[in-house]
C-alpha cells in the first residue's frame, strides 16, 4: 500500500487546505469534503487526531449554517486501496447505523479530493470524544449481541456487497450460501497475505490446508447439517478494544473502525482471544456476551470454533506486520485443531508454551492496527 497519503501531512497551512481560505491546522482538507457538510458550513480548524499506518484521520471544527459549533472525525487514505478502505468502512458504518444509531459514530459521506496528486479518499464522520478504558462488560457484549441479531443478510448469504477491510487488508466477502466455503476463502485470502508478506513457510501452509479442507467443514460445517441452521449476522469486522470507546457524555458504549461482513456471529469473538488484547481476553466478556446471544450447536465446540475464528485475526494482523509472533500463534492454533479433528503426521504438535491463552502472553499494540 502506498504510503502517500502520510506526505500530506508534511505540507503547510497554505498547501494542505488549497481553494479554502482562513482554516487554521494542517490536516488536509478539501472542498469535496465540504460538499458533505451542510451548505454554508465555515470550517474553522482542521487538526491532525490520533495514528495510524495506513491513513491519517483529524478532527474538524466547524461553525454550522444556524451558528452553532460541531466537530467532525476525517478519515483519508491514498490510490486505490485508499477508495477500497474508505467505501468499505463507508459502506459497514452506514450499515450499522442504519441499524443501531448511536452504536457508531454517524457517518456523514465518503469520496474523493478534487486536488491530487495523491488521488486521497476520505470518510467524513461525527467527532466523539470518548473513553478509551475497558468498556462495562454487560452494557458492551449486550450492544454487540444486539448488533448482531438485529443485523440479518438481506439474501440470507454470508459476505457482503462491498469489499471491506480488516487494518489494510481486504476481506475476501463474495457472497456464499455455506458458512464453511465462505469461512474457509476468507482463511485463504488472509494466508495468502500474510505468506506475500512474510515469505513461504512449509509447516505453516501445509496446517493451513488441512485446516481449511478438513478441520473447517468439520467444526463449521456441522453448523448447517442434520437441520441445525445459523443465522448470517451483521459482525463490525474488527472488534478489538483499540475500536471500542464510551461516550464521555452519555456512557454510551460506540464502536468504530468497521470492516464489516454478515457471518457466524461467533466469528466477531475470534478476535477477542488474540495477544493484543489487553482485556477484552477476560472471560467476563464472551460468558456476558453468550448470555445474549447463545452458543450455536454443538454447544460444547463452542471453544474450538472460537481458536478456529482466531486464524482469520492472527494471519491478518501478521500479513499486515512482518515477523509478528501471531504468525506462530497461528499455526500452533492449528496444530492443535489439527489434533484435535484431522491429525496430521507432517505437521508439529500444539506447544502450550506457545499459547497466550496458556501462558498469557500479550504484544502491545501502538494504533497502527486500527
């Protein structure tokens, strides 16, 4: 991905706001922009706010047509996976508001500056100032079980009509009836990211593809057989705690940063098990969240899939952060599937040793995730 979109950030004033006179701060801003803004809107100030490797976002002041005072949140990124991000996180925010108002920031537009180069892509949201500690357990896994069953694939298919992002990476999101084929093309997308990014690795691939052609329709096939149904839920995407905050005025709870997609709902928890977690790992969380939404059948897999989901977050993160231990992690996850539900001499044996959920071990992650 380009890393173009960073240099503006380098410019002055002057060059960072062209065809906009009297705006203090040197987040870039343009005119398209704008144009999502209520007509008459003065923008006042356009600050740089928060950090991330693969976009740059700032807060925007403005004083609206009535007078009044309102700040908005800009994302921007570059090129062509620039507009992929931005219409994808458009596009899941837009969705989940629809649903739950409130749950996100509301969006506000999306499209493309009218200076270049770089071509840079943008998504306009409200600004809300929050808290960033752990969110209250009950309140949090109730609002995400509550996203979950209300938001139902409207052709009952698991995907979604946009390609959406997961950090940098694109989900693989073409529209599959079986929850294990759409599964399992997700894990090769990903794999085959985190392989271009971190070279071959035999063991690795090798596990990979037993998982994918053995233990996935086992453990998410059996989901959708002998009359057992699951439902194709709306999931955020990338539900890490980086991406959840409480509203400083209401306690709201409010999630951002979405790359969404209709799935196993249970598919939203994966994530929570990864070493970037600071506290989303407490078992409060998914027994709180259980309590909302129950464990699909086989009840007492529940685990097992939870490690199974974890494949898709771990290759994701290492595809995006080359030599990241998640890619051992990983592959010691299936290993242990592998075990478990279609052994395999080749491959190594699970290493608790190696398991942050055994040794609770965690990485820190420094916003570039998001």
């Amino acid at each position: 991905m380009s890393e173009a979109i960073h240099s503006l950030l380098n410019e002055n004033g002057h060059k960072a706001h062209p065809g906009l006179d009297g705006i203090e701060g040197s987040f870039p801003m343009d005119e398209a922009v704008v144009e999502h803004m209520p007509e008459g809107t003065k923008v006042i100030t356009a600050e740089t706010y928060g950090n991330s490797a693969w976009t740059i976002t700032g807060r925007i002041q403005v004083t609206l047509p009535n007078g009044e005072p309102k700040v908005y949140f800009l994302k921007c990124a570059s090129e062509d996976h620039g507009r992929t991000m931005m219409f994808g996180e458009f596009t899941s925010v837009t969705t989940i508001h629809g649903l739950l108002p409130g749950l996100v920031p509301a969006p506000h537009g999306w499209g493309k500056f009218k200076v270049s180069p770089p071509d840079t892509y943008f998504f306009l949201s409200d600004f809300i100032d929050m808290d960033m500690s752990a969110p209250e357990p009950i309140q949090f896994t109730a609002r995400v079980a509550e996203l979950h069953h209300k938001g139902t694939s409207p052709n009952g298919m698991f995907g979604f009509p946009v390609t959406t992002c997961d950090g940098k990476l694109p989900h693989t999101v073409e529209w599959e009836s079986s929850w294990a084929v759409f599964f399992a093309k997700l894990i090769r997308g990903v794999l085959k990211l985190d392989i271009e990014t971190n070279g071959p690795w035999s063991e690795l691939e090798e596990a990979a593809e037993q998982t994918i052609t053995r233990v996935i329709p086992r453990l998410c096939g059996v989901l959708q057989s002998e009359g057992r149904q699951i439902k194709a839920s709306l999931i955020h995407g990338d539900l890490w705690e980086g991406n959840v905050g409480t509203h400083a005025d209401t306690g709201d709870i409010i999630l951002y940063d979405a790359g969404s997609y209709y799935a196993h709902n249970e598919m939203e928890l994966g994530q929570w098990r990864c070493e970037w977690g600071q506290y989303l790992r407490a078992k409060v969380y998914s027994k709180n969240y259980l309590r909302n939404f129950e464990a699909a059948e086989p009840v007492e897999e529940w685990e097992d899939r939870n490690r199974l989901y974890s494949l898709k977050y771990n290759l994701n993160y290492s595809g995006g952060h080359p030599g990241n231990v998640t890619r051992q992690t990983a592959y010691n996850d299936m290993c242990f599937l592998c075990e478990r539900y279609a052994p395999l001499d080749t491959i190594g044996k699970y290493d608790p040793q190696k398991d942050p959920n055994v040794t609770g071990s965690k990485i820190v992650v420094h916003g570039e995730y998001a």
